[in-house]
C-alpha cells in the first residue's frame, strides 16, 4: 500500500459538553471513579459498590434498563431521569454507564469518547488480571510473577501523556492481502474484544513457553500454534505503530483467507 493511500486517523471531536467538563474538573471525576470499576471474569468493565448491591434510579427506583452515574454529584438515574438531571442542573452533563463504564452526555443522549477515560478502564482492567487469574485457579497462586502485568499498569497510564495522536490504543489498520477484507474485520473484532484482549496482553499466552511451539524430537521446524500466531498480532496491534499491518502469518497458518471471504460473498 502506498503512502498516499494512507488514511490519517484523528480522534472523535468531543462534544462541547464534555469539552467544559474536562476544562472544569480535569482528571479528577475519572481518577473517582476507580475504586468503583469492576470487571468480570469475562472481561467486561462495570460500576460496582453503588449505594445499593441492586443499582436504581435514585428518583424512581428503577432497575432496569440503563443506568447513569453522574460525574459531578454521583446521583444514579435512568435514562429520562439523567436527561432530566443535565436540563436542572448545569455542568452535570456527563455521567457514565453504570452497566458499560462508558462515558455518555446526557444533554446529547450519546455516548462520547475520551481517550483519558479508556485509559483509566483499561488500567483497572490490567490491575486485577491476578485476581481474575487466582479465582480462575481456584484461589490457588500462580507460580509466575506477575511482572509485565505490574508493567503494563504505569506503561498504559503513560501513552495519555506521551502519544501525541491521543488515539485509542490498539488501533491499527490492516492490509488486504487479496480478498482479506472481511478476515482483517475479523481479527480486529477479535482484537478489540476484551476477554481476548486482556487474556494476550496479560501475558496468559507465552510464545517462548509454548509446549507446541518448541521443536520436537527429530524436527527441524515448530510446531504451528495458531495462539502463538494470534499473540503476534495483539503484539503488533499494541505496539503503537499506526502503520497498515500484514497479518500474512496467522492467516496462512489458520487455513483462511481470500477462498473463504469468496465463498462468502
């Protein structure tokens, strides 16, 4: 693919309401939130330790449907009821999906994105990979120490800082080998999943301590491992590269590619 063909990404424009909230309270309503997050051993980010063990709309108390933390006040509403909050009260209207931890503007009704607050999620997600780890054990202690997990924590909370693009991490395009194209929209589905994505970049996966991997007796070549091959491309992804990445290897070794995107087109 040529230079020019390049397409230079450039992160969603905020709304101007989160625009002000930032302006007003920086990182202070984030950095509030993190005794708060939770994630599950899937892998999914949420709001926990609420008021109540079953979060409600503190107006109408109900529980179903979508649910939103005021960053301001920390008043929990439904969806009519945040919007309500926003219209009564000014500079309260950013708030966070108690179910999703993700930002949403309730004078918009949409969600919005700030780098700086999916950097603080996925911060909290790396953290308590050991703990997921332990209970995945059954509350026995790996043998291995969790140093890149320790790593990753302060490395993530430095790209806010150090990337200018102030882009998400782990976006990265993908060349077309031939007919890739819906394979390449796979694998950026599974890159962007978060079991999958926390599974390779907590180092669960060790290329190097791969069984399959090591050469066997008489064998001058590898064993295939397609996760070893899928971890190469986490890798790649993560890097920080932002240049179209050829994910030829994994491709070949799994067996699909143009013939299949044909088949299914």
């Amino acid at each position: 693919m040529s230079a020019s063909r390049i397409v230079a990404y450039t992160s969603p424009k905020p709304c101007s309401h989160l625009a002000t909230y930032r302006k007003k309270h920086g990182l202070r309503g984030y950095a509030s939130l993190r005794d708060l997050l939770r994630t599950s051993p899937n892998g999914r980010t949420a709001l926990g330790c609420l008021k109540s063990p079953v979060p409600a709309c503190d107006l109408c108390s109900a529980h179903l449907g979508r649910l939103y933390l005021c960053l301001v006040c920390s008043s929990v509403s439904c969806l009519d009821h945040s919007i309500a909050h926003a219209a009564a009260e000014m500079g309260h209207e950013i708030a966070v999906d108690v179910d999703r931890a993700e930002l949403f503007c309730c004078t918009c009704a949409d969600q919005v994105y700030d780098p700086d607050f999916d950097t603080a999620v996925m911060a909290k997600q790396i953290e308590e990979l050991p703990k997921r780890r332990e209970a995945a054990c059954g509350g026995r202690k790996r043998r291995r120490p969790e140093r890149i997990t320790r790593e990753l924590v302060p490395a993530v909370c430095r790209r806010a800082v150090l990337d200018p693009s102030g882009l998400p991490w782990g976006l990265r395009g993908m060349n077309n080998l031939g007919n890739t194209c819906f394979m390449n929209s796979v694998l950026q589905v599974l890159l962007h999943t978060p079991p999958l994505r926390w599974y390779f970049l907590g180092d669960h996966h060790r290329r190097e301590l791969c069984s399959r991997r090591r050469r066997r007796k008489g064998s001058v070549t590898e064993g295939p491992c397609l996760a070893c091959d899928l971890d190469s491309v986490f890798s790649a992804a993560f890097s920080g590269d932002r240049t179209p990445y050829s994910p030829a290897q994994f491709l070949h070794r799994s067996g699909i590619g143009g013939s299949v995107e044909k088949s299914l087109n």
